[in-house]
C-alpha cells in the first residue's frame, strides 16, 4: 500500500573538506626539493532537485537522515585529493523548504529547480599551496573544513489551478475522473479519499490542473480532523470550487449552510501569502451542485441556485454520474484560471542580479564582550575567522603561530584590544554551540620561530654560487696552507726536535 507524505522533517549533512598535507619532495642528490603537499578535496553538498517524476515525500519520512561524501586528503607529490560527490535529493514539484524557525528557504516550483540546502565543506591546502616567497618551506598544512549540519522542513503543497473543496462524500473524487483522466479511488464513505487527487482538464485551447482536495469538516482550519492537512494544498490554487451535495440524507444540512461552514473554515485559515497569493477568502469561487441525477436533488439545487448567485457566485448544477452540465462547467474553470493567470503574469516583476559589494570598513567579523557563569569572555564571530580556526592543526606549533598572524593582519587583535581583551581573557572564535576557546595572548611565538621566522629552513636561505674566481683563490689559499705546514715541519726536523725512531 503506497501512503502519501506531504510533510517531514530532513536531517542532512554535508561532506567534510579532504586535509592538505604537508611533504618534502625528495629524489636522488635532491633531499630537500621543496613543499610538494597537496591539498584536500571538498566535501560534497546536498541539493534537493525538482523531479516532475516524484509525487510524495514518502522517502525522506522513512529514512530522515542524509550525508553527502567528504572530500578525499591531499598527497605528496602535488596530488590533490578528490572532491566529495554531492547528494542530489529528488523532491515533487511544488515543495517548500523551510528552516526550524518557519523561514520560507526555497519554493521549488519549476521542474530541474536547484537548491543547495547544506553546503560541503572546502579542502583544506598542502604546504605547496602555502608556500611563498617569505615562506618558502612550511612545515604544516591546513585541515579540511566540516560540512554544513541542519535540519530542513520539507513540505509538499500541491501545485493546481482549481481545488475542489467541500464536505466529505460530496462527489469530488467523482467530478476530478470524469472530468479527466485521473482515477482516483472513491466510495460511498467519509474520508475515502485521503491524499489530494490531481487530474489534468482540457477546454478548447486551455489546459489547467485540478486538485480534489480531501474532505473537510467544521474545525478543520484550527486542526480537527485532517484539516490542516489538506488545507495547505488549496494555498496554490487560483480557483476554488464549492462541491456540494444535494442528495445528503444528513440530518441539518443542507446546500446553504455546507457553503457557509467551508467558507467559514477558509476565511480562518492562515495562508501563507509568499506562497498562496491572494487570502483564500478573496480568490474566485464556483459553486458546483452536484448528484442532480437523483430527482429530490435536482429539485433541491434548482431552488436553492437562485440564493446562489444573488451572493455573487458563479452557480453550476452538474452530475458526476449522469455527465450532465460538465462541459460549461469545465469552460467556466478555463475561463477563470486563465484570468488568473493574466493577472498574475501582469504582477511578475522580472527578476534582476543585485550586486552588495563589501562595505571599505567591514572587516568581515564582529567581536562580542559577554558574561557567562564563568566571568567575562569575547566571541569572536565570523565566517571567514570561523574558517581559519576549524582548519587550524593546534597539535603543530608552526601552524599555530600561521594562525596568529592570519587573525592579526585581519585586525582581530586590535579590535580585541579595543574591546578591553588583556593577556589572559577568554575568548571564543566559531558559532554558539560550536566555539573554539582561547586563553588570549597578544603576541603569540610557536616553537618553529626560535629556530628563524614562521615558515622558513636556514637550508633554504643560502641561495648564493661561488664565482671561478673565488673557486681558484679558495683552491690556491689551501695549497698555500699545505705548502706552509710542509715548511713547518721541515724546519722543526732540522731542529731536532723529533727523529724518525720518533
């Protein structure tokens, strides 16, 4: 049995940046030939795609949690590591991705749509990547930074032109397989149809979309039933077609007061207007009175129409079974949503690329003082220092001491500094939940600086070549040192002062 999801909550997690590494080349009478550490690959991202071949969220309701691949460690020699695939997450045309707070993200609309909903981590670089002409042999390489984590609300509302609402067993399962090629399943008891129902209707020239939307019942907009469920479904549509039963045998109800619950039951309900458009009260109503093939009902829709449209709605008396009065029924619809669609088109606003280039004072962080149980700390806040700190080898001193001067050429002392940070203040770089914590100190040396500056061999440093001139006085300066020495001890024999029994 195939059951429709229309609402679930997706728990997804980007791939982890690959680690850059740090190698020497090496080959014969070559020891020392430089940095050759490659960097990292990226993590993959998780994309949800607009697949027209999709209809329910039923996948991610079972299986909630989703990762994509990291990404793979550089190696020596240059290689780079391979980046992570991504996760392509197919949903049904008509789903909106919203965050924990109900932030609208995306409105996936247009099959192919894209949109990246946890963003892979970068790689992280080799000491070939890191080194330059001041630092010319690091000893370290960054780290790959970790995958974007965050739960996304994905919720399906269906993308229909007309939605035919009304009360259970009204005949709209009916009214949507003879008007098209739809074949729902239906019944003679409440609640039959439990999923919306799409069919595709054909009026001369226009071609629209119909949603039989399931039962609804007094107290749906406040939760009763399965209101709230369906309800969501209507947000989309431009057209809403009142179904109602004449041939009800229910005691208390009759043609007038149906129409009056479900419009109570609209006007109640909060649609979202980022999505719907118009509020459900204002769009354009029809009034179908349908199963007129019984004679008690034909004689009930025909006295009650005239109150009908004296209310300033469009009345028609059709019947499901018999096929009687569809035709104008389907052209009113035609007519309707192509008015609507004329109108909306008049109200689309041709979307333009709006470039926000970088304020000259904005640093790209903030620095916040704050007071904890545990005293007075400063939370360093930014994407970019956020990034430098999680791709920060803390085990290797020279990449500790990178860090540093990475955090003060960007003004990350100073405005610590300025802010009433002394040596010995704690501070937080990274997000809340997430932070990395510092016992600060102004100036910070690593071990590597003892032995020159940050990122540098005294190997490396002497890069002179002797000139033929200097060879030839160095070669004679030493024969004339052997020649003396010669002398020395000639002079010394003759002196006596050792013999050859010596």
């Amino acid at each position: 049995m195939t059951t429709f999801v229309d609402r679930v909550t997706l728990h997804v997690e980007a791939g982890k940046g690959g680690h850059g590494v740090a190698s020497v080349h090496r080959e014969k009478f070559k020891p020392l030939g430089g940095p050759d550490g490659g960097n990292g690959g990226d993590g993959g991202d998780v994309i949800l795609y607009v697949d027209d071949q999709v209809t329910t969220l039923l996948d991610y309701h079972r299986s909630p949690h989703r990762k994509a691949t990291n990404g793979a460690p550089g190696g020596g020699d240059e290689k780079n590591g391979a980046n992570g695939g991504d996760l392509v997450l197919p949903v049904p045309a008509g789903t909106v991705v919203t965050d924990a707070h109900g932030d609208v993200l995306a409105d996936l609309v247009t099959p192919g749509a894209r949109f990246v909903a946890a963003k892979g981590g970068r790689g992280g670089l080799g000491n070939k990547a890191l080194s330059s002409a001041r630092r010319k042999a690091p000893g370290f390489a960054l780290l790959g930074e970790p995958g974007a984590t965050t739960d996304v609300i994905l919720e399906l509302k269906s993308l229909a032109d007309v939605a035919l609402i009304g009360f259970p067993s009204a005949g709209k399962s009916s009214l949507v397989s003879v008007l098209s090629a739809a074949r729902p399943k239906i019944a003679d008891y409440p609640f039959t149809t439990l999923v919306p129902n799409l069919g595709v209707v054909t009026a001369g020239d226009a071609r629209y979309t119909v949603a039989d939307v399931p039962g609804l019942i007094p107290g749906a907009s406040e939760g009763r039933g399965l209101g709230l469920e369906f309800l969501r479904h209507v947000e989309r549509c431009s057209v809403l077609v009142h179904v109602i039963d004449c041939a009800t045998l229910d005691p208390g109800r009759d043609p007038m007061s149906d129409l009056d619950v479900i419009e109570a039951e609209l006007a109640a309900y909060v649609a979202d207007d980022t999505l719907g458009g118009k509020p459900l009260s204002e769009r354009t109503r029809i009034v179908v009175l349908n199963k007129s093939d019984v004679p008690d009902a034909l004689d009930l829709a025909e006295m009650v129409k005239s109150d009908l449209e004296e209310r300033g709605l469009e009345v028609f008396i059709v019947s499901a079974v018999a096929h009687t009065g569809l035709k104008e029924l389907t052209f009113a619809m035609a007519r309707h949503v192509q008015a609507a669609r004329a109108e909306i088109a008049i109200d689309i606003v041709p979307q333009r690329t709006i470039l926000r280039p970088k304020a000259v004072d904005d640093a790209g962080f903030t620095v916040r003082k704050e007071t904890t149980p545990d005293g007075e700390v400063y939370h360093v806040v930014g994407d970019k220092i956020t990034r430098w700190v999680f791709q920060t080898d803390f085990s290797n001193d020279e990449a500790v001491g990178y860090l540093a001067d990475r955090l003060s050429r960007a003004g990350v002392e100073d405005q610590l500094t300025k802010s009433g940070a002394v040596s010995g203040s704690t501070v937080l770089i990274g997000p809340e939940d997430n932070s990395v914590v510092f016992d600060w100190e102004p100036t910070i040396v690593g071990g590597a600086e003892l032995l020159g500056g940050r990122g540098t061999d005294l190997r490396f440093e002497d890069n002179s070549r002797r000139t033929t001139q200097e060879r030839r006085d160095e070669f004679h300066a030493r024969k004339d040192a052997q020649t003396q020495a010669r002398e020395g001890l000639w002079t010394e024999r003759q002196a006596g002062h050792w013999t050859e029994e010596d």
